[in-house]
C-alpha cells in the first residue's frame, strides 16, 4: 500500500472555464502537489495494483457524484482536464474552449466514442465528439450515453 490520501483533489477546468477540485479515489502512487500534470498512458507505471482494480470498475470516479451535487459537473459532459493540460491543448487545437459551453461530466459522448486521450493528436479527435455533444446535448443523448456508459462499464473496455 502506497502512503497518501485515499480522496485526490486536483484542480480541472470547467464551464465556462472556471477552475474546481474535481474528486476521485487516488489510483497511482502519491505524487507531490508541484508535480507536473501529465496524461496517463496505457500501462501506466503510476497506477497502483488495487488502482488498477478501481479504474477498471470505475469505482475511482464514484467522489465525482459531489461534484455533480455541488452543480461543478454534470452526469453526462465533457471530461474536464487539468488547467495546464487545457493551456497546452488551447495553443494547438482550434475551438478547444468550445468544450467549456456545457458542464463536464463523469462520462460523455467521446468517453464512450474515443475513451482516453493521452497526446495533442487523440486530443483533437476527442474535442470532435465533444463538439458533436456540445452542439446536439439533450434528455435523450444524454441518457443514450449513460446506457452505453452501463455497457462499457460491465464489459471493463477502455479503462487505464
């Protein structure tokens, strides 16, 4: 067992760009508040074996649902990135911001589509679909991403 909190606090980026503490159960190896932000990879060396466990059965997103009560994120949305991860993608993908018009949310339409994004590149296909959610957002999407998030949730595909 690695010494840390079992809550992580990071700071992400919401509507309309404004700054919150997005909350999920720590899954990786502590790591100093000055760290530098970077994307998780695919067999990331960070992540701890009951981590691995948790991320799998997305039970690391379940602290998110404060979010959701305290009006910061939405069920369905755009995932919110960290602040220093949205100035980098802001300075190569064009209309990035545009992502901030609705609330993040703990799945999405590029979560199901994309699932994660590690580089600028898969970044950019990401913000497509995000656009696509942005621009067509509704009861019935929304509902169609939480039913497919139920699937992809039971059949463990596309967790890191």
């Amino acid at each position: 067992i690695q010494p840390g909190p079992m809550l992580f606090a990071q700071d992400r980026v919401g509507h309309r760009g404004r700054s919150f503490r997005l909350y999920k159960i720590r899954t990786m190896v502590h790591q100093p508040k000055d760290a530098p932000a970077r994307w998780a990879g695919a067999c990331d060396a960070r992540v701890t074996r009951v981590g691995r466990v948790l991320r799998q059965l997305r039970i690391d997103e379940l602290p998110q649902l404060y979010n959701v009560l305290r009006g910061e994120m939405s069920l369905v949305g755009p995932r919110p990135e960290q602040p220093t991860i949205v100035e980098e993608l802001q300075r190569h993908i064009a209309f990035f911001d545009y992502r901030h018009l609705v609330k993040p949310g703990i799945t999405g339409w590029a979560q199901i589509h994309q699932g994660y994004a590690a580089s600028v590149e898969a970044s950019a296909i990401k913000l497509s679909y995000d656009l696509y959610y942005v621009g067509r957002h509704s009861l019935a999407m929304d509902l169609d991403i939480i039913l497919r998030t139920m699937f992809v949730m039971v059949a463990r595909i596309g967790s890191r």
